[in-house]
C-alpha cells in the first residue's frame, strides 16, 4: 500500500514539475523591436505572454543591426509588434527576410501624427502647442531635408510613445493583436488593458502636474530630436544638435547654430539621453557654461531603477524636467494643459482597428 501511495506521490511530483513547462510552452511567443514595447506587451499580456525584445534596454534602435538569432526568434514567434513609421526600418526588413507569417501589429497605427519638422533651432518644436493646435498637416516639408537622415525617418516624428495619449492607442493596437493570436485568452488581455490604460492616464495626470510648475518659455537641449511629442503634449520647447536620428553627428554649423541660440533664447539647461553620445552635450555646456541637469530617457528603457519601465520611464523625465527647470507656485501651462487633448482620445475600448490587414 505504502509503496502504490508512494508511486502516486511520485506522479503528482513529476506533474507538478512539468506544469511550468508546459504552460511556458503554451505562452504566446511575442518579439518586438525594442524594450519600450516589450514593457507595454509585458503589461497586456501578463502571464499568457513569453516576449523578446531585440533592442535591449539602453539599446539604440536607430543604429541596430539585426543577428542571425532575431531572424530565429520571429520564425518561432506568434506575433510581432514593432512602432511604425520608420523608426526601425531594419525591422520591416527583417520580417520580410524571415519569412514570418504570423501576426503583426504595427504600433503606431491610428496615432495622431505630427510632422517631423527639421530642427529649426529658432523654433524647434514649438509647434503652437501652448494653443493646442493639431500639427498632422500643413506644413509644406517635402523630403528634402538635407540633415543626411531624411532617408531613416520620412515625414512624420515616430517617436510617438513620448505623448502618453497617443501610447494609449499603442496599448489598444497591443491589446487587438495579443486577443488575434491568441482568443482563448481575450477578457484577460482586456482586464490587463484596462488597467494599464487606468495606469497611464494617472501616471500621465502626474506628468502634467509637475510640468506646469515649469515656465511655459522654458527652452532645453537633449542629444537628439525624439521629445516633439512629449513638446506636443506637455508644453516644454526642445532643441537638440542632431534631429531625429542618432545616426547622424551634428555639424560644426549646427553646434555654433545652437550655442547661439542658448545665449539668444531662454534655454535654461541642458540634458543626457541614455542612449546617445554625452560628448555633444558636454561640449556645448562648456562652451555655453550651462549646466547638464540629469539624463532622460528616449527610445529605450533604463537596465535598472525607475525607468526601467515604461511609465516609470515617462515619470522620471518629468521629475528630472522639474526637479531642473520648475518654479515654485508658476503655473504657466495650466490653462493649456490639455494641449489640444482634451477629448481624451477615448481609444481605450473603442479603438476596434481592423488587425487583419496586419496578419501574413
């Protein structure tokens, strides 16, 4: 008898054992092309998703260079979710050399675009924002850009997650595509949306709060132009030396450009990103003697720490902003702290995009 219990005991053991296996292996297979959007995926698909993101955290996505083992990583995968217009243009090509035949959500559909507008230091991205004017069109740029980058990015500004109320329909394009390639699974990817999105519009109220106690004529200087949606939103002018890729180093033109700007205008500091060169920065603090205030985060998530997250990402760079540039009890952009957003966006249970035009 002892030795029939024993055998039972044995088998439950092995059961339990093969159970996290099991379970791993029936986990949707999700890649993505960088860490900002393996974050988002994490948060949507919880504990029914396995996710890969080629371009690590602190990783530049405008310079990476597929491996052989990405190629292998979407020929496994159940769906793949990369941002869209342009900013890794490496990953269209990649999904057309692997064959990939699964799904395919393409983050930025149905944002609301702004123009990349070359970095005019007279103005940068001062887009009217403070009249919350919507910046998709009229504006004559063609393509003709003539900064050596104009081939990487096109017209729009992709860098769209910088604007949390267009990262909402990021989650949205997330959550329809996780509930495509994998149904069974579909309220829960809904609850997990909803929450997240609940998570975003307090993070994103925390965000306003701290950048209305900034100066609404407040000019800063990161190492490149990826904060125009954050400008967009938020109401903070920015300027950078080297537009919108990190692919290209700033002229000397472009440096004397900008010191005269910061001794014309009212740059008040200037900042680190992650994931570009601190040389360009520290050169023109000391030729300006402005100071270097923090690090923002762009395009990639932090390894560790606060913004080691997506939202923890987003709070950081407000906090490092006013920590730096705020005034006690100035309270410029309140009355535009919508910034032209003040219908919500109310794409978190209505944005039904039709998937299927995305799926091989």
């Amino acid at each position: 008898m002892s030795l029939r219990l024993s055998s039972r005991m044995l088998v439950g053991v092995s059961a339990l054992l093969a159970l996290p296996a099991a379970m791993a292996a029936e986990r949707v297979q999700v890649v993505t092309s960088f860490s900002i959007l393996g974050d988002m995926v994490e948060n949507v698909g919880g504990e029914h998703v396995d996710v890969t993101s080629l371009v690590g955290p602190d990783g530049d996505s405008h310079v990476y260079s597929p491996r052989p083992s990405d190629a292998r990583a979407l020929a496994e995968a159940d769906l793949v979710v990369f941002n869209g217009l342009l900013f890794e243009g490496w990953m269209e090509r990649l999904i057309e050399s692997s064959d990939y035949r699964g799904s395919l959500v393409t983050a930025t559909d149905g944002i609301d675009k702004i123009d990349y507008q070359p970095h005019d230091h007279g103005h940068g991205h001062d887009h009217d924002h403070e009249h919350g004017h919507n910046h998709d069109h009229d504006h004559d740029h063609g393509h003709d850009h003539d900064h050596g980058h104009d081939h990487v990015h096109g017209e729009f500004d992709p860098h769209a997650w910088q604007d949390m109320t267009q990262a909402r329909v990021y989650v949205t394009n997330i959550r329809d595509g996780l509930i495509a390639a994998d149904e069974a699974n579909a309220d829960e990817y809904r609850a997990n949306a909803d929450r997240y999105l609940a998570e975003m519009a307090e993070t994103d109220a925390e965000i306003r709060e701290l950048i209305s106690e900034i100066p609404a004529s407040t000019s800063v200087i990161t190492g490149h132009d990826s904060f125009g949606y954050f400008s967009n939103a938020y109401g903070i002018q920015f300027l950078s030396p080297a537009g919108l890729s990190t692919e290209v180093e700033p002229s000397g033109a472009s440096m004397a450009e900008l010191v005269d700007v910061i001794n014309d205008q009212n740059v008040q500091a200037l900042f680190h990103e992650n994931m570009t060169n601190p040389a360009v920065i520290q050169q023109l603090s000391e030729e300006t003697g402005l100071p270097i205030a923090g690090t923002l985060y762009a395009d990639a998530l932090s390894s560790e720490g606060e913004a080691s997250t997506y939202l923890g990402m987003m709070r950081h760079n407000a906090r490092v902003l006013h920590d730096s540039l705020a005034e006690p009890g100035h309270d410029d952009h309140a009355p535009s702290r919508d910034h032209g957003h003040g219908h919500d966006h109310d794409h978190d249970h209505d944005h039904d995009h039709d998937h299927s035009e995305h799926t091989h």
